[in-house]
C-alpha cells in the first residue's frame, strides 16, 4: 500500500468469553483502515458493531488471528501506549461532582502527563485547541450535567481530541441526539477526519448520515464483514438487506 495503515485485522475472530464459554461473533475477518477515513459501521442490533469496536480498543480480547495499531500487535501494547493511540467514545453519560466540560477535556491530556497527572503549559495548549475545534468555548466552564446531550457528546469528542490518538471510535454517539444536533456531530467527526487525518470508526443506526457524511461504509451481517465506499452503498444487495428498506 502507498500509504499507511492505521489498524488491520488479518484473519481475526472477535467476540466475548460468558462463564466458561466462548462467544464467537465475527469470523475471519480481514480488513485495513487508513488516516482520513470516515467509516461508518452498518448492521443490526446484536450483529457484532460494539463487539468489533470494543476488541479494536482492546476492551475484549481477539479469540483468533490479530489486530495490528500502528503496525504493532494490540496484544503487545501497553495501556498507556494504547490511550496514545486510539480514543473511544461510548454511549454512556459520565458525571461527577462538580466536573466541569473543561475537566473532561482535560482527562484526555492525562496519558501524556507525569505520575503526578500536572497539566503543563503544552497540555494546556492542546486542551484548548480541541475545546475551540469541537466549539465548546463558551460551555467549557459548565458543569457535566448542565449540558445539553449535543454538547455532552462534543465535549467527549473533544476529550478524545485532546488525547491526540490517530484512530478515533464511536459507539452510537448520536442515540440520543436530536436531528440538528446529529447533523452536527457528523459535520464535525467528518472535519476530523478530512482536516486532522484521524482514522474514525462510527456505529450508528442513522443510515442518512451515515451516507451522507461517512467516506466509507463496514457492512455487517450474520455471513459477511463488507468494507465499501458510501458511493456504491446505494447499489450493494447487502446494504438495502441491512438497512431494511431505507433505500
């Protein structure tokens, strides 16, 4: 390839252990993500999406074959190593006592501080900058709570921003948005991938955005892993399957 890769999956088998049981979810699955792409990940409820994005974080572990970040095997990366690589961004709400937007921003400068946790000048700096990018300038003294779901979400994203990883996760980030503010997480994680050459990966059920925004689609299905760009998604059998007839 001409360029390099951010993650690569070579024959992996990617699910969960429940008791003293194996859970297989995805078989044999052979894919490559670059810098700048958009993918959005496309399937039914209980087909494998968070499953496929918790084990490229190294939340669960790879049943068979590997996941290569950074050309490395995630296996032998060290957490700290890791939060320098990939971001993840879930659905559940954080809070705490008086925890402002800022504070959570600052969480993501945390693998590169000292074992004091000191924020320095350059921390500082870089905190802010993805305060301004996300445009959470004039909330970022607001208490966690006090924010609305769309600024909630933007201030995690800005939290992954500022943890300077080249490979950026989303699971249904904008579940619980309204139609404005989907709109505008999109237009946002778009601009990250196209301005700062993030690699983001993002679950979602909204398949308009998904079209409209995504750069390439990951089709998951009970028999196939699919990697196509969001123009021919349109004339892909397995995309009209999955959608359900949004098409």
């Amino acid at each position: 390839m001409d360029k390099k890769d951010c993650i690569v999956l070579k024959d992996a088998a990617l699910g969960y252990k429940k008791t003293n049981n194996t859970i297989s979810v995805l078989k044999n699955i052979n894919l490559t993500f670059y810098p700048g792409d958009f993918v959005g990940i496309v399937g039914v409820n209980g087909v494998g999406k968070s499953t496929l994005l918790k084990s490229l974080c190294g939340l669960l572990p790879v049943l068979e074959g590997k996941i290569l970040v950074d050309q490395q095997p995630i296996t032998e990366l060290l957490l700290n190593e890791l939060a320098k690589k990939i971001a993840i961004v879930l659905t559940e709400k954080i809070g705490g006592f008086n925890l402002t937007a800022y504070d959570a921003v600052a969480a993501g400068q945390i693998p590169y501080t000292n074992s004091f946790n000191r924020l320095e000048k350059e921390n500082l700096a870089i905190i802010d900058l993805a305060i301004k990018i996300c445009g959470l300038t004039i909330h970022q003294h607001k208490l966690l709570n006090e924010l609305s779901d769309g600024l909630f979400q933007k201030t995690i994203i800005a939290k992954a921003l500022a943890q300077q990883t080249p490979i950026m996760l989303l699971d249904e980030p904008s579940a619980f948005l309204d139609y404005a503010s989907k709109h505008d997480l999109f237009i946002l994680l778009k601009k990250l991938a196209e301005e700062e050459n993030k690699c983001i990966l993002v679950s979602s059920h909204d398949l308009d955005l998904l079209l409209k925004y995504c750069s390439k689609l990951l089709l998951i299905s009970q028999n196939s892993v699919e990697l196509i760009s969001t123009s021919e998604a349109k004339n892909n059998k397995a995309f009209v399957e999955i959608g359900g007839g949004f098409i």
